[in-house]
C-alpha cells in the first residue's frame, strides 16, 4: 500500500491539504489511499513565531511555551 503524509519542512501543510494532493494524484491516475497515512499539525506561535508540530494534541510552543492557536495558521506573510 501507498503512504503519503504532509510532513514538510518549512512550508507545514495543512491536513485539509489532503483535497488537493488527492486530486492531483487522481488527475495523474496514480492509485492512492483515502487521506493522509500520518497527518502532521504544524503552528506557528504568535510570540516567537517558531514553527512547531503539535503532538498529541499539545498546543503549547516547543520554543517558548507559548500557547499555539487551535486553527492552521501558517498562511504566507509578505
């Protein structure tokens, strides 16, 4: 079986990325599974605006405690 996952580094996908990598691997005609195999849950914290992977649904900082907000929030700045 296939395993996808939207570990990344830097960018920190969204899990509801998934819609798309789904559709995309289906407009290619490659077989895949129904979501992500491991969904990973990146923030970012407002107060030292570290990139931080939530674990077992902590959403505290692993930088500096800071609590992490419950919605994505690591939409391009300019």
């Amino acid at each position: 079986m296939s395993e996808i996952s939207n570990l990344s580094t830097g960018y920190g996908p969204d899990v509801l990325s998934w819609l798309s990598v789904a559709h995309a691997l289906d407009l290619a005609g490659i077989q895949r599974p129904d979501g992500f195999t491991h969904a990973v849950i990146f923030r970012r914290c407002v107060d030292c605006l570290g990139l931080n992977i939530v674990r077992d649904g902590w959403f505290v900082c692993a930088l500096c405690d800071g609590d992490l907000q419950a919605d994505w929030n690591l939409e391009v700045q300019e």
